[in-house]
C-alpha cells in the first residue's frame, strides 16, 4: 500500500506536541505518549489505581468511550446488537494477549500492528490532521478508562 | 435479517482464508439491480487504469434487500418525488432576467441526458471543476439573474437530482484531459488518503481497506458515488455528496471542509473517478 509516509503529517506531530505542552498529566497519571510501546508491550500501568473490570466493560461498550463493538465482536455482551467485524473478535483475548500487550494495542495499536492499522489509538495524541475543536488535545479514554478496559479484557478468557 | 448467520459466515470465511482483513466477509450481494424490470445499471464494472481495487461495485450491493428493492421500483424510491420537484423547478421562472432553467436549455429530459454522467467538469473561466451545484448556481447568478441556492436548500437538491436523474443508467466518466483536472484529481488523491481526526481514518481505511465489512451495523461500501444526490432512510431526507463527505470526515472526529471548499471539489472529482463505468443511480436509496 501506498501511504505509509502520509499518516503522520508534520502538522498532525506539530499539533500534538503543541497540545501535549498543554495538557498537564495529573498526579499519578502517566501523560499521553510519554511512556515508549516497545516489543509490543507496555508494562507501566497508566494511573495508580488498578484497572476496574466492570467499569472497563461499560466503557468498551459505550459508543462515546471506547465503542470498542463498533469493530470487534464480543460474546459476554451478546445483549448488544450488531458487533462489528473489522477487528478480531475478542472472545479469549486474555488468553491470546498479556496484561501488558493489551494495554500497548489500547493505548497506541499503531505501535504494535503498524501505521496501516485501522484501530484508533485511544491514549495518545499522535493522531490525524484538523481534528475537531471539541477533541483537540484530548485522548480518546482516560488513562483510568484504559487501565479499566483493560482489567476488563483481561477477564475475557476462554480457558 | 439474519445478522448471526452472516456474522458466523464472515468469521468462517475469516479463519478459512486467514486473512487479517478477511476482505468481503460480508461481502457485496450478489444481486442485480434492474429498475421497474426493465433497465439494468451497471453496478459491478471493471477498475479505470490505475484503481486500486480488482472491482468498482456500487454501493446498492452493500445494502439490506429492503433497500435495494427499494431503488428498483420507481414508483416507491422515495427519491423520485424529488426528481419531480426538480423537474418543477427546471419549469419555473425566478430572477430578474425572468427566466427559467427551460428558457434557454428547453425540456430538461432531452437536453439533460448524459451531462450528469460525466460531472464534475472543467470550468475554464472559473480556473476549477464544478460540479452540478455550482454550474446551477453560475447560471442562477449569470443567467437568470437570481440569488445563487444556500448550500443545501431544498430546492438545489431537487433541481441537481432532477439533473442527475437524466443520466440514469448512463456510465459515470470524468474527463481529466480538460484543463487542470489532472492536478485536481492528484489533490483529490492526497486527501483520500489523509488520516483526519481524533479517530485517526481515511477515506481508504474504510472504504478500501475494509469495504465488505460491518462497522457495528453498516456495511462498509467502496464509497462510490454515483448515485448521488442519494435518498438516505436514516435522514428521511436527499443527501447531498458534499453533506455525505463531510458527515464521514465529521465522524472521524475532525473538523470538516466547507460544501464546494477546494478540498471537497478535488475530492469529488477523485471518488467520482473510482466509481468510472458504474450507471448513474440518481436517486439512489442509501440506508
């Protein structure tokens, strides 16, 4: 494919670390990209307070949060019509992935899979141009909101 | 509709071909769209030189049966009452030079057939392409002496579906010799392929990465556009192309260009590039 060097404008990278000057972390919460993915891993915790698994299920669910069936179909919340398909289904993911990989591919997938991923980076601000004013410096989830999706990801275990 | 069958299908073919995308897991229907039993649209054609994709399908295949049934009876699209809005419009005398669109191109069925296939166009004196709206609005403003239509307003969504409508069935082709369109074309393509937003997607993420596939309950089309203005069952309502680019550049959490901005001419003319040789559908029913 051809757009590898596309993705990431100047601008986009300008933008995001205008912004980042911006945003001061709050005590105990590690800033957006301030921690490197490396080996596909991120084994520092974002905040911390341990991930709240039932609070990570309702923000996997919400479509203001992490709307995370928008692309993966997901078994314990059949009760949810209409799951997506453009992502892996995430029935035994725990048993797949670690702690700490799940917390990289949520924080920044484009750090493990590739700059062609589709999956959004929902805590980091290395994102795409002329984002909307409303959205402007902010990530997708909190660093909360992640260590709490992933808490919750980490109970979807098939074995 | 049987969503869990098509589900667990898709998932089936997914670990068959082991494919990361596992491309047309829903996949297009198979159907053909034959308009009130008589006239058929060319909805699955072969790429213009230099496509991406193996196949131009048209977006009519992503869609429930409902919806395409839909659009192949003439008399319940609800599209067409647009059409007949247009066609009043054509008729009617506005502005001070006391003209109508009919005064100077006579019956629109006849002197319309085949323009709308091969907008948008070179405008030399404009020194840009223009698309339906805009030549409405020129000879609004030149010709007729009338105010030129607000983005939008009811009446220039019936008049350009009126005008699209005569091209029914006829092939979609751009001409990209005249003028600077190339250069336009190439703009088009940069931004097709320009990550925008918060959420960080394309154009070419969805709609060519994972066209074939569900986003929660849409099926993911090619994007092509020729059959727009298009009737969409969400809005009730024609939707316009420029209101349909910047509703997905909106939903990418970004901010988006204004209707006929530079950056949405050179888009149009680039999408409407990738649906070459498909029928115009105008009005097609979307979801």
């Amino acid at each position: 494919m051809r757009t590898g060097a596309r993705l990431t404008s100047l601008p986009a990278l300008l933008a995001g670390l205008t912004v980042m000057a911006a945003s001061v972390a709050t005590a105990g919460t590690v800033a957006p990209d301030s921690v490197p993915i490396e080996d596909m891993e991120l084994t520092q915790t974002l905040t911390d307070n341990k991930g709240d698994p039932a609070a990570g299920r309702e923000a996997f669910a919400d479509r203001k949060k992490g709307n995370c069936l928008a692309c993966h179909a997901n078994t314990d919340l059949k009760e949810q019509l209409f799951h997506g398909e453009v992502g892996p289904e995430l029935d035994g993911v725990a048993d797949r992935w670690s702690e700490e990989q799940l917390r990289a591919i949520v924080v920044n997938s484009k750090d493990v899979f590739g700059e062609q991923t589709i999956m959004p980076g929902f805590y980091t601000l290395k994102v795409g141009v002329n984002v909307a004013e409303e959205n402007a410096g902010q990530t997708i989830l909190t660093a909360q909101e992640v260590e709490d999706v992933v808490a919750y990801l980490m109970t979807l275990k098939d074995n | 509709m049987a969503r869990s069958n098509r589900l667990s299908l898709a998932a089936g073919v997914a670990l068959v071909l082991g494919a990361h995308s596992a491309a047309f897991a829903g996949g297009p229907s198979d159907d053909k769209l034959v308009i009130d039993g008589e006239m058929e649209i060319m909805t699955r054609v072969a790429p213009p030189e230099g496509h991406p994709l193996d196949e131009v399908i048209s977006g009519w295949h992503y869609r429930t049966e409902e919806t395409r049934d839909l659009e192949a009876d003439s008399f319940q699209n609800p599209g067409m009452l647009y059409v007949e809005r247009g066609e009043e419009i054509w008729n009617t005398v506005e502005g001070d030079a006391g003209k109508s669109c009919a005064s100077c191109h006579e019956d629109g069925e006849e002197f319309l057939k085949g323009i709308g296939a091969n907008y948008p166009k070179w405008n030399a004196d404009a020194g840009k392409p223009f698309n339906i709206e805009l030549q409405i609005n020129q000879c609004r403003e030149e010709n007729m002496q009338a105010k030129p239509y607000k983005f939008d307003a009811a009446d220039q969504k019936a008049l350009t579906t009126f005008i699209k409508h005569q091209s029914i069935g006829m092939p979609v082709e751009v001409d990209l010799t005249e003028g600077d369109m190339k250069a336009w074309w190439d703009k088009g393509e940069e931004l097709y392929y320009t990550r925008t937003g918060q959420l960080n997607l394309s154009c070419a993420t969805c709609h060519e990465d994972y066209n074939g596939n569900y986003i929660r309950a849409d099926h993911l089309s090619q994007g092509n556009v020729n059959g727009f203005p298009t009737y969409r069952l969400k809005q009730s309502a024609m939707v316009s192309l420029h209101n349909r680019f910047r509703g997905c550049i909106r939903d990418t959490r970004a901010a988006f260009p204004p209707a006929f901005s530079d950056d949405l001419m050179a888009l149009e003319v680039y999408v409407t590039w990738r649906g070459s040789g498909l029928g115009v559908e105008t009005p097609a029913v979307r979801q």
